[in-house]
C-alpha cells in the first residue's frame, strides 16, 4: 500500500457494528496530519467507529490543565511535517488523551519513539489501512461514555 493511494470508497462502511456503539457514547477524535490522504483515512476511521471528529495542526488546543480533554483519541500520523508529532503524544497523554500513532513500518525508530512519547497504540500505515475502524473502536470502547462535568 503506497502511502499516497486514495482512501478506499468501503472505508467508513467497514465496521457498522462498531459505528452504532461508538455513536451513542458522544465520543470524540482529533486528527492530527497534514497528508491529506492520511489525514482522511485516520478521520473516516474515526468516522466508522462512530466517533466525532475534529482535524486539528497542533495538539496545543487539547492540553489545557485547567479543564478535561475535550477529545477522547488523537490520531497521529508520525509523518507529520507542520509540527512535531511527539510533542503532541506526549502532551495529549499527559492530560489522558489516549493516542493511536500510524507511520512506516520500515521506521522502527519512529514507531518506537512515538510508544516512549506515550501513544498507547503504534501501528504500520498498511496495519491500520486494513484495521483502522477496528483499532479506533477499540480505544473508545475504553474511554468512559461522559467527562467529568458533562
């Protein structure tokens, strides 16, 4: 799988099953790439788990001590080039951000980097390419349903 193929028109459709569990608990994911590609497989990945999704350039906006994550799960792509992709996991697992990173699988440095950086789950561009919905789906389903305060 090439890192510059157009997303495959069965995405979102993938894993209804999860979609309908994902919806009802007002999840929500930011995106966090400046590929458009991979920017928009990682949200329709979101999208099929049945999570909300935002694209954010930063993860400044998700780390604000003095409030709750306003996200559940930051989708990162470690090929990211406007900012640095581990600064991002770490701030956003500092304030309980649950992180899912994607990058080469030839790159086991920035794999491994981004897993000391805090993402709780690294993966291959062609791992999450054939499991995307799947792997999202099972992050949210660890995340409670409601914040504190909600």
């Amino acid at each position: 799988m090439s890192h510059h193929e157009a997303l495959p028109a069965d995405v979102p459709a993938r894993a209804p099953e999860l979609a309908e569990q994902g919806a009802a608990g007002g999840h929500t994911a930011a995106v966090l790439g400046d590929d458009l590609i991979w920017a928009s497989r990682l949200a329709a990945a979101a999208e099929s788990a049945g999570a909300q999704v935002l694209r954010i350039r930063s993860a400044a906006g998700l780390v604000r001590p003095d409030r709750q994550p306003p996200v559940d799960l930051l989708l990162v792509d470690l090929a990211l080039r406007s900012s640095d992709p581990y600064a991002a996991i770490t701030d956003a697992s500092a304030v309980g951000v649950s992180v899912l990173a994607v990058g080469q699988h030839e790159d086991a440095a920035s794999l491994r980097r981004a897993r000391e950086a805090g993402a709780g789950r690294v993966t291959s561009y062609d791992h999450f390419h054939r499991q995307g919905p799947r792997l999202v789906a099972a992050l949210l389903a660890a995340r409670p349903t409601q914040r504190p305060g909600d």
